[in-house]
C-alpha cells in the first residue's frame, strides 16, 4: 500500500500543507484598489504593507504584478443600476 496517499477528510480531497487563507485575495485585492485610488505607485512592497500578506502569497495567486493589478481593476468595476463605477470610493458612495 502506498503510504504518500492525501487522506481524504470529509469527503473532500485535502491539499498537503497548510490551508489557503480565503481572506487572503480580497484584502490583497483591496490593498491594490486602495493603492491605486490613492494615486501611489503600486508595488509588490506596498501591496505587502498595505495587504499584511507576504510577497510568497501573492505570487502563488498571481503570476505577476500586471496580473494582479488587472484582476484589482477588474474588481472596482462594479455596475449599479448601469451606473460604471470607476474607483473604489464611488461604490462605497453607493452603499
């Protein structure tokens, strides 16, 4: 019998190691909004102080800064009610 073999927990098939964080990507995500409707340059450095997330768990969710840049653009453009808006501040206007 192969001793290596992942138990499987719950009926769910577990990963070896620590578990991801899930609160992880939307504070990075966030950090990243906030950085760039703050007009400051964003930088890995500034999104791990902003963030509190390490250099390693950005980089095992996104391949580059360019990526992650786009997916946190991709996330303050809501829509509501047709409305587009364009920063981070705007949607909190809204609620």
């Amino acid at each position: 019998m192969n001793d290596s073999v992942t138990p499987v927990v719950a009926g769910m098939d577990r990963r070896p190691g620590r578990p991801r964080d899930e609160d992880l990507p939307p504070r990075i995500l966030s950090a990243v909004v906030a950085l760039i409707d703050e007009d400051t340059e964003v930088t890995t450095r500034a999104v791990v102080e902003r963030s509190g997330a390490s250099k390693a768990a950005i980089y095992r969710r996104w391949p580059s800064l360019t990526a992650l840049v786009a997916e946190s653009l991709d996330q303050g453009r809501l829509t509501f009610d047709g409305l587009v808006l364009s920063t981070a501040k705007d949607a909190m206007k809204l609620g």
